[in-house]
C-alpha cells in the first residue's frame, strides 16, 4: 500500500470539484441507525479510512449492511449482537476510532448497556469524554471504568429525562446524549448544546425517525423521548472543510476553481473569513467561484491592529480549518496571528512550512503569527511526514505551491478525511504520484 505523496508544485490548477459528504456528520448518524430495529438509508457517505471503519463496526455487531451505490448505503438493525462488545475484536476495532464512542447513546438507550474501549484517532485530551458518561448518568446510567482493560462501560434499566447544563459544548458529547435521551422516558434539555450543522442534521434525521426534538439550531435543546423509531431516509451534508481547503488550495496556487454544490447557508462565517485574507471568491447558487489572484492581501481590524483568527465552537470559525488558513496566510500580503484555543498540538506542523520557507513565529502550543510573503520568495518542496488529517492536507497546500518536488509520508492520515484526494487534484491539473 503507497504511503506516500509525491508533489511537484508550482502547477497552475483548474476546473471544478466537489467536496465529499461530511466526515463528522457521518460518523455522528452512522451511529444513529442502531436506533431502530427498521432499515435507514443513508446518501453522499464518504468513501474514507474512519467512515468505512465505522462501517465495518457497525456490520460487526450485526447491522445489515447493503451498498446501494457509490456513497449510498441501506442499515438494518433489527439484530444486534450485544455479545461482541465482550470481544477482543471489538476492542480493536472500536479502539481504532474516536468516532466509535457514538454507538454508546443508541446502545445505551435502545438495549441498556454500551462499552467502549478508549478511542483512537486523533490524539485528543483526556477531558473531551467526561461531557458523554456525565450527560449518560445524569439520564439514570451507571457509569464504569476497567482501568486494567481501559474500557468505559455504561448501563440503566431505563433511561429518564433531565435538564442538564454541559461544561463544553462537545460536538460528540452533544450527540451522543440526544441519541440516549431519543427513547429516555420524559424530556430532556441540554443547555450549553453543540448546534454545528452536523449537530443540526443529526437532529432532522432523529425527527424524521419519529424522535420529538425541539430547539435544533441553538444551544438548548429539548427532547421528549419515545417508545420506537422508525426507518428514515438521509442525506448528508458537503464537507465544509473540504470547501475551506479548496479555497486555500486556489489562493496559494493562483488558480481558477470553481467548488460545486457547497451548501453555502451551512458553511458559517468560513467564506467571509478567506475573503479577510484577501480571497477574492463569488457564490453562484450553492457553488464558490474562486478567481485566479496573483496577490491578495490580509485584512486588519478597524483600528489598524493586526488580524486574529481563532476557532471558536459553532457558529464561530470550525478548528479544523485553522491549518488551511495558516498555510494560506503564508503567501499573502500583510501578517495574521493564528489562535489554535481548542487543541494545544494543531500547529506544531508549522515547523516543516518553516522549513519550505515561510515566515511563521510559534509564539507558543496554541499561537502562531504568520509574515506573509505576498510571493516575493515561493515556499521550496521538502520531504516531510503529516501529522493529523488536516495539517497533513495543510502541508499538501503548502506543497503544490510550491517551487520543486515534495514528498508526503504518513498520507494514511490524509485518506482518513479525504476522499481520494489524489485522483480528484489531478484533474485539476495537480502533479501528485503515491509511492
């Protein structure tokens, strides 16, 4: 299996692209079909390394799995294996996979019991599972952790409706505890509630499952459980960090792209927050033209001081992104300092664009300032291996605007988020080889 990219950069780029379905969507309603005995189908799923693990899970357990076609897929989980949560197997396979935590709210609420090893994935802070046994014991759950096996088990004879107030809006935790509270008996509120579009799109799939969930947008939400859910058919929502990174992708190569079918009233303020870099970009329908720009220079605040972006949690500007934007701002006119809040490891990847060429100060774990170069000095290709999902797509940025060769290890990382990348650059006209 190739490991690697090859990149010879500096190639002009042109034509259009698609984004894939939601990354985080996906592995939030994935889970959501072991709700229902009734089958669900499920369209525009992307055809990536953690989507199709979770997948696999899924069929492990028991749920009836059928390819309708490319990204479509019928669920059926009228019989499930509680069984194989007692395995080995399922220790692997669960544990290869933050997304795997999700099964534990439909497991919980429908059959009484769920475990989960410690997910992979990502390298993410102890914390961040706290938001989801907290919220499963205030609906009535008794909580257990085996720390000889490191498995999270939970059980309740039956779940009961609470108002709860989350320490962190967790986009997961958020969905976890809806899907437990979905067939708890009287209702739940969670306050302080993640309300992403995946979030949103979670909830409209429970509704149309038979689930009474009110509030779906804002961060207080409200959910009166029900006795059974139904089947349902779903339509998963474009990546949004798939938009932002062909985006950056055309601004640091000077190209003419034109990103089709981006479902734009749920991108937030991430197109207005590329135009503050300077982007020129038009929004045709629900496609973002993006012009070929020689230079584009970063904005500063009214007073003159100069542009912060930091992510924030919805509707503010999404973490993941933050990489992309930082490798953009490397070539425009002007400086932007980079406030990574939510996860103290993002931008350590900078060293290796420091290493291209750029003029970046880690001002510490959560900071960088980037001096853009308004393409006085082009970044040069190096060899380097990527990190994480998106920084791994932020160096490939970074890469194929770049004068000379680049090689990409570790691209596992890459396909974990991106469908086929590869194959859909180079119709572009990108010069990108695995080895």
């Amino acid at each position: 299996m190739a490991n690697s990219f090859e990149i010879t950069g500096g190639q002009q780029l042109h034509g259009e692209i698609e984004p894939q379905g939601a990354k985080n969507e996906a592995l939030q309603i994935l889970c959501a079909v072991l709700l229902t005995d009734e089958k669900v189908t499920i369209h525009n799923i992307p055809d990536i390394r953690d989507v199709n693990k979770l997948i696999d899970l899924l069929r492990s357990l028991g749920v009836i799995i059928e390819k309708l076609k490319h990204g479509s897929y019928t669920f059926q989980s009228d019989n499930i294996n509680l069984d194989f949560l007692k395995t080995d197997d399922f220790i692997r396979q669960a544990g290869s996979l933050r997304g795997s935590i999700m099964i534990a709210g439909p497991l919980l609420s429908r059959f009484g019991i769920a475990c989960v090893p410690k997910p992979g994935g990502d390298k993410i802070g102890r914390r961040r599972l706290d938001t989801h046994f907290i919220g499963f014991q205030n609906l009535g759950a008794k909580f257990d952790f085996d720390s000889h096996t490191k498995i999270f088990s939970v059980s309740a004879k039956k779940l009961k409706g609470a108002y709860m107030l989350l320490d962190e809006a967790s986009v997961t935790g958020t969905a976890n505890i809806i899907m437990a509270a979905a067939l708890a008996e009287g209702t739940t509120t969670i306050y302080n509630a993640a309300c992403e579009p995946y979030i949103q799109q979670l909830c409209k799939m429970l509704v149309s499952m038979g689930a009474k969930i009110s509030g779906i947008g804002s961060n207080l939400l409200s959910i009166t459980g029900v006795s059974k859910m139904t089947g349902c058919t779903h339509t998963m929502l474009p990546d949004m960090i798939e938009v932002g990174s062909f985006i950056g992708l055309a601004a640091m190569t000077q190209s003419e792209i034109t990103i089709k079918n981006c479902s734009v009233p749920n991108l937030g303020i991430i197109p207005s927050t590329f135009q503050r870099l300077g982007i020129k970009l038009e929004i045709k329908g629900d496609d973002i033209y993006v012009p070929a720009q020689k230079n584009y220079e970063i904005d500063t605040f009214i007073d003159g001081s100069i542009l912060t972006i930091a992510d924030a949690i919805w509707p503010g500007l999404t973490p993941d992104l933050l990489s992309v934007i930082l490798v953009t701002a490397t070539q425009a006119n002007g400086t932007a300092l980079i406030h990574q809040k939510m996860f103290e490891s993002r931008l350590f990847f900078v060293d290796k664009l420091i290493d291209m060429g750029a003029q970046i100060i880690l001002c510490d774990p959560h900071r960088a300032t980037v001096i853009g170069l308004n393409r006085k000095h082009s970044l040069k290709g190096i060899e380097m291996t990527s990190p994480d999902i998106r920084a791994g797509v932020a160096l490939l940025i970074a890469a194929l605007s770049a004068k000379g060769k680049s090689i990409i290890h570790n691209i596992e990382q890459i396909d974990r988020g991106y469908e086929r990348i590869d194959e859909r650059l180079i119709k572009l006209g990108a010069h990108i080889k695995r080895i």
